[in-house]
C-alpha cells in the first residue's frame, strides 16, 4: 500500500485523557482511534493487525474441531430471564434498550444463553454430540471504568468458543485440547513468552477456571507465577490451602500484574439444564449437555502485543500480525528505484507499505516508520544505491545493513 | 467438512411466523436461525455463504481504492447533534441505551457522523484528499416492522464506503466508478440479470441517488424497469416531469417489485459542514470536503440471491457464493469409495460438504441436498460405482450423468 493512499497520520502526541501504553501508542500510530472511553475504531494499519490475529485464531479453532457461526448483539430476554442472568444485579454490565413498541431488549456481553437456546433446534441425541461452535464478534459491556485502552472494552472483538458434550470426561478432553490450542495462538502471536496459565476461579460448576495471563504493568490482574513450571495462580484463589493442592510452592512464586487475554470455564450443566438443552443417550434416557465456554478478546490480545512490543519510539510489531512486513521508504535520491521495489514486491504479494509521499523530511520518515513499527525497514537512497542496493534494518535490531535490491525483492531478508 | 459434524438439521417447516420466502428457504436449510423479528444469526452453512459475499465485495471495493476499517456500533451523541440526526423525529430507527454513568448514547445506524468527525485528525490538506474509507460492520435500525426476513434487519451486516472528495467532479467520478464495482458484485454474486440500477430521491444535495433493486415479489419496494435501457425509475420519483429528464417514456417502462440491495449517494457537505471537516486549497481557502455514501446489506443481498435462486425443493445457490462447491453424498455401497473421494478432494482445497452419516435413507439424504443447494451433487453408491464412477447432478439441472471418479477428484465436472 502506498503510504500517499493510507489516510491516516501519525501522532506526536496521545490525547491527554489517555492513560494507557497501548492505546496511546495505537492511537499515536494511526491505529485505532478512540470514539469514548472503552469504545475505539480500527483504522487500516489496526484493522490489518486485527485481521492477522484474527486468521491466526480462527485456523486454531478450526484445527481442533470448531465450526464458525455468527450470533447477533441484539438479545430476546427469553432465555437469560430462564438462567437468571437478565438481573442486572447478576450481570452488572448489560446495556438494554427498547424496540420500537417497548419491549426491552439486551446487547450480548457473552453468549451462552443464545448459544444454548438455538443448539435446542439441533441436538437430540447422543450423536449429534459433541458440537464446538465458535464466533468473532462484537460483545458489548457497560464498564463503570474503561481507562486501560483496548484491556476494558465496552464494545470489542471476542472468539468465544461454545462446547456441548455428553458427559465432563468428554469436556475435560477438549478443554486441554483447547488450551492447547490457545498455546498456539500465543505463540504465534509473540506473547508466549509472557503468557501464563493461570488458576483462577472456577464458578459453580469447576473448582477452577484457566486464565491465559500475559505479564505486564497495564494489567488489571495480580497473579503469582511460578517461572520453571510455566504456570500461575490468581490472586483471587491464592490460599495455603490451594497452593497445596496445586502443589505449588509459596517460594517459587513470583508476584507480578498481568493483563487476561483469554479464559476457558468448565460450565457442566449451568445454563444448559435451566433451557431445557437435553439429549437422548444410547438408551433413551434424557440428559443434559454439558458445556465449555472459551473466550480470546481481540482488542485485548492486540493491546497486550502493543504493551509487550514496543520500546521509545513506537511499536515493534511481531511479523505475524504486523499490519505490512515491510515498509519501504523513498528518501532523495531514491524515488524511482523505491517505486520499481515496490511494483515488484507487490506483483509478487508481498505485504509492503510504501512511503512515496514528497514532502516530508528523511527524519519524519524515519520517526513515522519506527512509530508504526512494521518489523523491516528498507530504505532507498541515493546514498543506499551508491552502496550497491537498500538499506534495511529490522525494527528490532540495533543495525542497517546494505542488501542488494535483487535480494530484497526475492528473499524478503 | 462432514455432515456428521455440521451441527445443523434442516427442518421440514419454516417457523409459523416466518412469513418471507427468504428466510423460510434459509431457516428450513439451516443457514439462519431467528433470534427474534428482523434478528437472524448465521449458522455454519449461512456463515460460509455470508463470508462469500464479504469476500466478493471487499475485492470489488479494494479494487476502487477503497481502504478497509471497522467503526463502532456505540455512538457518542455529540457529532449527531452537531448535524441534527440525534434526534429521533429525524432518524426514527435509533436504538437508544446508557451508559453506567447514565449517559446516554446511541447504536450506529449508519455512520456518516463518526467517520466525518474521524477524518478531522487526518484531512488537512489537497493532499490528503482523495480517501475512500470502507467498512463491514453491523448496523442497528429500530424497525417498527420487521417481517421480511433479512430484508429488513434490525441488526444486520453492511458494507458501508464514504468518500471524501475535493469537489463534485471528484465525487462524480468516484461515484459511477462505484456504480460499476457494484455492476461486478452483482454480476459475481448471480443477481445482475435481475438487478437494475434505479433512479431514486437524491435528497437536498443531489436530485437523485442511485439503488439498485433487484426484482423480486418480496420486494418492499415498486420500480418502473425499463428493460432494454435496463435502467428503473423508483416509485417515488415517478412524476411525467422526471421521466421527461430522465428520457425515459412510459410506454417502455414495467411496474414491478423489487429488493433495495444497495444504494449510493451524493452527501456534498451534508454533514462535513456542520462537523467542521474542512481542507485547505493550493491557495489556502477553507473549503468543506465533499461526500459520498456507498451502502450495500449484506444480508439483505443473501436474501435477494435466496429469493431469486430457488424452485419448490430448496435453494440453488450461484458457485461463487454457495457454501460448499460440491456435495458428496454416501449412499449404500458408497460409503468407503465415497470417504476416499473426500478426503483426496479435502487434499486438493476442494470446497465440499460430505454427507457421511449412516442413519439416513437416501432419500432423507437427497431431500437434504436439494434443499441446502450446493451446486453440484455427487453421489457414491453401490448402483453408481458398477455404472463407472460417480452419479453427478448439478443442483439446477434436470438429468445426473456417471463421471469416473478421477474426473470429479481432478476436474470438478
């Protein structure tokens, strides 16, 4: 893409009101833009980010069995009024409103009721069973508070995967599947490192529920990670009693702030029961479906990848959800052989951004590229080509180097 | 991907209140499922064609120039009331809800406003000018009546583009270059044959705007088509001075029913005036940026193909848009020669649904294929093999005719 045709502009500064790393340096990158608090749009460079992650996370869901739907926001009260959850005392972050003839509807915050209500259509037996079904798509929450950016969205991108098996054994093998799947995703995301599963509250059903939690100082939560084993208990659930039963140990625990990337909830037979969500077994008896629910935030995933990659001048994304993987800069000299590189890097679809714009200095181009932070900068010069081709320096290192145009084109070094 | 795992039944009666051929052909087939009046979820078989679709129109809007991002659903009030749309004698679709803190906001029906509002941080200049921003997004409408199935969404997908022009003659260009992209979407999504681009009101900036109505008796909109021009004139500009403008003469013109797909529209400054989206000239005059609007329904353009592709069995979907491409049914004796033709398909990217399940009759089975309407059906039987492969039938053609195995596998006949 040519950067003349990207209509976005960098910031020099965030907005004042603020506060949090990620969403300042999106919105000063020309990523997202904030509509309120807790509410922000994506612009080209951030929807290009949220479309790689996306991709990234609807391959791992489709690899372990998932099958896509699209549910909607708006929400008959139907079948949260029969799981008790349409109080606004048990859900405190519903956003109702009404039809046009008085009827009070809901936006959905999460989607276990209509999930569960629609599957009564469709499973009966013990052979429709087991169903994963998953979605991306807008959840919307009535935050007091939304000052941490893209963490505490009152309207945001989720994959929410809903289970429905025969029995926990059957839930209990896709739930490890799953999680390791969510492994994956981390992975190739670039915040694996950073991430920990960690035990957190299970509810009614699971004495326990998994968080995936990414360390970081704009996280919400304190967790207590073990390094050597890879795993971490919330605070929330930290006691004596059930760091015995976890056998963890109070000195290998290290406390830190994390940001809750994912969850995954054990949820038995909780809302299915209440919906009247049954199947037949092989002899006829009528038994409820047990349920899983399994919950990536995009937005969220996507501030804690910008809380983690970054350092003082911007962002430095992974290359697997960076918005371009190279971005080439014409500088004086440079202009014509810039746009051949380009022409041809296109023609062979490679994902290059490409600042051909005349009227800004080597220095705001050079600041600009590192503020968006697209893993390979290549320059073209007319110093580059009197060197013998671009000068190419990857976000992450501290050195150029001189690389035959030839080679750039071919091997995208 | 295998019957076996597709959790949807199809049924044999739509809903008792679904009175739209539409949906009732989308329901019984399990691509939707009515969450309530006008709100329809997509299920596995929906949500493959809809994505279809999605491709279809972001490589038509790609191709124009368009840049994708995703807006939000929430709206703050401020830019509405800064155009007079926040009221609801002005806009009486709006669905309305607050804040925790007791603000009230809004749901985006549409979103001129919040993009024009946007661009202030970004237009400037000339320069920055020409931006074609483009987004597939939910829109929220507070019908009063809602009973034409996706035809009339109170929460539906559209693709929304907005131009940002310098004066008319930018925007006039933009414009028919529109019209075309929207020529090729309805060519390549199977409804150009019965699509017509219809002369509309143009409200205060421009007399006329333009939809494009593709015939239909489920249409809740009357057009005059004139065939051989294949131009149409809406109802509701349908006045003897018109057509004497428009050169179009009674006698050639047919009144017919028709389906609004999409529309587009000459804003002018509508609304960059009044939210102060100004640039400066070579000159430097302040002048307000002129603007387009460029809609299509996503759903809506799902059930228009529904409502044009069908007989008393099920759907026919186009190729381009059907969820799967082939559909391969295991019929007694075929069950092993069946699975290996799969699985070398599945090896080769072929899209195709299996019907592998063993306790159904054939049929249930090809009752089941022609009401889901997958182009082309393949099946493998013990009769089909003896006769020398596979018996194949394309979904809108009278006769089935034996294709050896490897000619299906390699050709896709």
């Amino acid at each position: 893409m040519r950067q003349s045709q990207l209509f976005t502009k960098t910031r020099k500064e965030a907005p004042k009101d603020e506060t949090s790393k990620n969403a300042s340096l999106l919105i000063r990158g020309g990523f997202i833009n904030k509509e309120m608090a807790g509410v922000y749009s994506y612009l080209p460079l951030g929807f290009r980010v949220l479309e790689k992650i996306e991709n990234i996370i609807r391959e791992e869901m489709n690899a372990i069995g998932g099958v896509e739907v699209l549910l909607t926001a708006l929400q008959d009260p139907e079948p949260w009024k029969a799981t008790g959850r349409w109080s606004d005392e048990v859900i405190d972050t519903w956003f109702k409103t009404k039809l046009a003839n008085g009827t009070e509807i809901g936006l959905a915050n999460t989607h276990e009721e209509p999930l569960a209500n629609l599957m009564k259509h469709h499973i009966d037996s013990y052979k429709d069973l087991p169903v994963y079904a998953y979605q991306i798509q807008n959840k919307f929450r009535n935050e007091l508070r939304a000052k941490s950016g893209l963490m505490r969205g009152r309207e945001f991108l989720m994959k929410d995967l809903y289970s429905f098996t025969r029995d926990e054994k059957e839930l209990e093998q896709f739930y490890e599947k799953c999680a390791e799947a969510y492994g994956k995703i981390f992975e190739r995301t670039g915040i694996a490192d950073k991430t920990y599963r960690t035990f957190a509250d299970g509810g009614a059903f699971s004495k326990f529920s998994d968080e995936f939690q990414t360390l970081s100082e704009a996280g919400e939560d304190t967790i207590f990670i073990d390094e050597k084993k890879k795993l971490a208990i919330n605070k929330e659930v930290y006691t004596d009693e059930v760091l015995d039963e976890l056998n963890l140990k109070k000195e290998d625990l290290k406390e830190a702030k994390a940001i809750e990337v994912a969850n995954i909830f054990k949820l038995g037979t909780k809302y299915s029961e209440p919906l009247g969500l049954i199947y037949k077994d092989e002899s006829g008896n009528k038994i409820p479906v047990v349920m899983g629910s399994y919950g990536i935030g995009l937005g969220r995933l996507m501030g804690a990848i910008a809380e983690v990659h970054n350092d003082e001048r911007g962002m430095i994304w992974p290359v697997s959800v960076a918005p371009f993987s190279v971005h080439i800069l014409a500088l004086p000299g440079g202009e014509e052989e810039a746009e051949n590189i380009y022409k041809k890097m296109v023609a062979q679809n490679k994902e290059v951004l490409y600042d051909d714009r005349r009227d800004l200095s080597a220095g705001e181009k050079l600041a600009e590229a590192d503020l968006i932070g697209i893993p390979q900068r290549a320059v073209v010069s007319e110093k580059s080509l009197k060197a013998g081709g671009v000068e190419v320096k990857m976000r992450n290192a501290e050195k150029e180097e001189i690389v035959p145009i030839e080679d750039l084109i071919l091997k995208n070094v």
